[in-house]
C-alpha cells in the first residue's frame, strides 16, 4: 500500500470527519466532505545503512456550510480539534503498511478558512499535516 493509502485509512477513523464524504486531491460539488491532498516529499536524512527519514507534506481540506457566524465559529473550532486528534495520532503513532516503513512523527498546523462559494454557503477549511516516516535503505 501507498503512503496516501495509509493516511486516508487512518482519517476514516476520525470522529471529527466521520460525517463527511472522503475525496483524494479533489472537492466534489459543495457538499460536506473532506479530501487529502498530498504536497511532495522529500528526503530529510540518511543514515549509513542506507535507511531514509522521509518527510511527506499533505493537506486536509473540508468543505463545511458557512452560512452564519456560529456555523463559522464551529467551523473553527472543528478545525482546532482536527489538529489536536492530528497530534493525539502522534502519541499513537500511525500504521504503516509498507514494508521497512517506520512511523516517526505526525502533525498538523495552520488550520485555516482558505475559500467560499459564491454565496458564501459552503467554505474550505485547510489543516497542513506532515507525516515523517523512515524507509530502509
């Protein structure tokens, strides 16, 4: 399985988005749901048995409604408490199917209003995650 694979098995156990739709790299048509956007990886070590620290950049966007100021004020606060169930999966560590694939860290920042519709009835909200993993060489 793919890293991607093995993020998106993991938010489906998300009570926070339990509610909503799952997407990879795209939004659907103004719906609640949430998609996973991978944002590159990149090597950040190597040690001399070969092995490789990995750090892999993701996204997670949710489309919510955005209709009045506490629909927005609980957009928010659905935000802070994604970024903390983020980083309780860091005291958990997170499963990975590869093999000589090793968990080391997850977390997530900048939670943040990134877009509305037209009529403003629907926003995205975006966390920026980064999962650090080590390959064997």
């Amino acid at each position: 399985m793919s890293i991607l694979s093995d993020l998106r098995k993991l938010f489906e156990g998300c009570p926070l988005l339990a509610e909503l739709t799952q997407r990879v790299d795209a939004l659907g048509t103004r719906v609640e749901e949430y998609g996973i956007y991978p944002a590159g990886s990149s090597v950040v070590s190597e040690d001399m048995s070969g092995a490789k620290t990995w750090q892999y950049n993701f996204v997670l966007q949710a489309e919510r409604m955005t209709v009045d100021d506490l629909t927005r004020l609980e957009n928010n606060d659905f935000i802070e408490q994604l970024q903390d169930w983020v980083e309780a999966q860091n005291r958990d560590g997170v499963p990975l199917s590869g093999e000589g694939v090793e968990f080391i860290s997850i977390s997530a920042g900048n939670g943040a209003i990134v877009d509305w519709d037209d009529r403003e009835q629907y926003g995205t909200y975006k966390v920026q995650c980064t999962l650090i993993i080590e390959k064997e060489g």
